[in-house]
C-alpha cells in the first residue's frame, strides 16, 4: 500500500508540473483571436453587415506565470442598405502584461491582462467619400484559462475595464473623443486559444 501510494503522489507531481510548467519563466506562447459574423435585417430598408477580427500575439514569461508580448490587431466590416454601403478596416498594434493564478484544479487558471493598443484605419462611405480614423485604447481584461495538456490552453476573456480615444477623421481638428468603459458596458467576451512552447 505505501508504495501505491508513493507512486501516485509521484504521478499527481509529475502531472502538477507539466501543467504548471506552460507559464514557467523562459517559456512562450502564441496564439490569438477570430470571429466572423453575418447579419442581415428585413424592414423598411434592408440592411446586411459583415465582418472578420483576428488578433494574433505572442508572450514571453519573464518570470513564473508573469508573461509580457505584443498583440496584433485586424478588422474589416461591410454595411449595406441598398442605398449606401460603408467599408471599414483597421490594424492595430501593442504591449501587453499578463499575470497567471492557478486554481486548486491545476488545469485552470485566472488571468488578468493590461494592454495598450494604437491603432489606425479607414472609413470608405459610398456615395460619400473616404475618412482615416485613429485610436488608442488601454484595457484590462480578466479572465481564465483552460489547460488541455502540456502545450495547449483555451482562454476565456472580458474587457472588464478601458479608456479609448477614438479620432473619426483624422484630417480634421478637435474631433477625438474619449470613451470610459467598465462593468457590463465593457462586457466583451471572447474565446481565443494559445500554444505554449519553449523552456
């Protein structure tokens, strides 16, 4: 009995650490973000909406479970009534820091995340014309974590808390306005996975 018992404390330890080791300082991980959406409406003018978002990233743990990388950022959506139709596109680009609290469950994990992003992109409106938008958006984003095995997690996050600037037109003076966002108004969920590596 007490050599069942040794091997399995042993087992539950080698278990322990092969998880635990995805977010040991030295190791990295990439991963990233994408949804796709189609809506249409029927009414008194028909309007039909599309878009795609991917966001890719990249993070190096600097210390235990202590990860700081960049984040990339890219968007393009169609509207369409019949009688007008707007196509936006955007990048952008940033630093984030985020910070892993596993559970006694050595699969699951919190995280909180602060990022800064700038970002740039266009308006075209036809009939109408073309306008160059700008922002920039610092977040912190909660949220946990899922470790399948050794090398893959599936993340589940929300934009708890961010300030925005957002610039419509960047040709024009005195247009930027600032946005507050926190609590439900900020909810935001998004699923995303990543592959840790390295070590």
């Amino acid at each position: 009995m007490k050599k069942v018992t040794i091997l399995f404390l042993l087992m539950s330890a080698l278990v322990i650490t092969s998880v635990n080791a995805q977010t040991s300082q030295g190791n990295m991980m990439v991963g990233g973000t994408l949804s796709l959406y189609t809506t249409s409406y029927q009414g008194n003018s028909d309007l039909e909406e599309s878009g795609t978002t991917f966001s890719p990233s990249f993070g190096y743990f600097v210390t235990d479970n202590l990860a700081v990388g960049a984040s990339l950022g890219f968007s393009s959506s169609t509207d369409d009534n019949g009688v007008s139709k707007t196509e936006r596109s955007s990048f952008s680009f940033g630093p984030f820091a985020r910070y892993y609290k596993f559970t006694s469950n050595d699969k699951f994990a919190f995280f909180g995340q602060a990022s800064f992003t700038i970002g740039s992109g266009k308006t075209d409106i036809t009939p109408g014309g073309e306008t160059k938008t700008g922002t920039t958006t610092f977040a912190i984003s909660p949220g946990f974590a899922y470790f399948f095995n050794e090398h893959w997690a599936l993340d589940f996050a929300i934009s708890g808390f961010a300030i925005q600037s957002y610039d419509p037109n960047k040709d024009a003076d005195d247009d930027k306005n600032t946005t507050i966002l926190f609590g439900v108004s900020s909810f935001s969920p998004t699923l995303g996975f990543r592959y840790h590596f390295g070590g």
